[in-house]
C-alpha cells in the first residue's frame, strides 16, 4: 500500500507522531484498541526496570490515516507515575499531549530499534494484510525531562525508563531522517 502517505521521523529528536500526521494536513482516526491497567510480565518488567507484576497503563490504538490502516501503537507506563491516565479518551488526541496536560510529564528522548519482521494474526487483521507480509516494528523507550535548567538532558528517574512502546507499521508509512 504505497499511496504516498507517510510520516517523516527525525532520528535524532523526539516529535509526536499526530502532530507529525496533522501538520501534513492528512486525515487522522485514532481508533483505541484497549486502554486499562495491566501486571508486566518479564519483557515488560526488563524493559521498564520494575518488578514483575507491577501495575502498568497500558494503551493500544490503531491509527487510520487517509482511510488507511497504517500503524498499531501500544505504550506501557508504570501506573503510579501516570495514576487515572486510562479514564482518558485518546481518540483522536495526541498521547504525548494527554500525557503532558494531566500530569506535566514531557517527553524528551528515546532510545529506539527499528526492525522489519513478519506481521502476526492481529497485526494482519488491524492493518488489513496477509499472513506473511512484513511490518516496520519499532521498539523503544522514552524517556522525560528533569525540569534542569539545561534543557534537552534526560530524566531516568532511578535508571528507568518512563515508557516503553511498540510501534508496528506498514513499511511505507515512516521514512526515518538523522541529522
């Protein structure tokens, strides 16, 4: 599905991807897919630096751009920084700016991995393709700023990270840029 829809993303700084998606005037539709509070498992626990079964805010949902089925974003945080985030209606919201709005946290850095793998059944059904085509994966943490004079530093409060997410894409949806 390579209609000429995609996202520029700037490697070497944070941006929102619906900002990103309004600025080009396209036509967005975030549908949620599940919003709530969730244990981590293992993955999740490594990947958050919490204990297993920590309580995280966990939101998964399905951006249509132009008509299109385009990405499937899930975000997990621990949910005592973020207390009340899934009463939330992030439909057709920008996250990171629910997220800044009700509890002041700012995203600033991230630390991504970009991978092509084989899209799975849900991935499939979402994103409107067949078993054995591939996906852009996007694997990462984010971390949020320390309120330090000198902007642009990271805050890992006691070494963690404020977020883990995962993006999954069709592969002409983003085009990745470092400066």
């Amino acid at each position: 599905m390579n209609d000429g829809v995609f996202i520029l993303r700037d490697l070497d700084k944070f941006t929102s991807v619906t900002d990103a998606i309004i600025a080009k005037e396209l036509n967005l539709k975030n549908i949620v897919l599940k919003c709530g509070v969730i244990e981590s498992n293992y993955y999740l626990s490594q990947k958050l630096n919490v204990s297993l079964a920590t309580k995280l805010f966990y939101l998964s949902r399905l951006r249509v751009v132009n008509g299109k089925p385009r990405s499937i974003e899930k975000t997990y945080i621990e949910y005592d920084k973020v207390k009340g985030l899934e009463k939330e209606d992030f439909t057709d919201v920008s996250f990171y700016r629910v997220l800044d709005n009700k509890t002041g946290f700012k995203i600033n850095m991230t630390n991504e991995e970009i991978l092509i793998v084989e899209a799975n059944e849900e991935e499939c059904e979402h994103l409107e393709l067949e078993m054995g085509d591939e996906v852009v994966l996007i694997k990462g943490t984010a971390y949020i700023e320390d309120g330090n004079p000198f902007k642009g530093t990271a805050y890992i409060e006691d070494g963690n990270p404020f977020e883990y997410f995962e993006v999954t894409s069709i592969p002409s949806f983003y085009r990745f840029r470092s400066v």
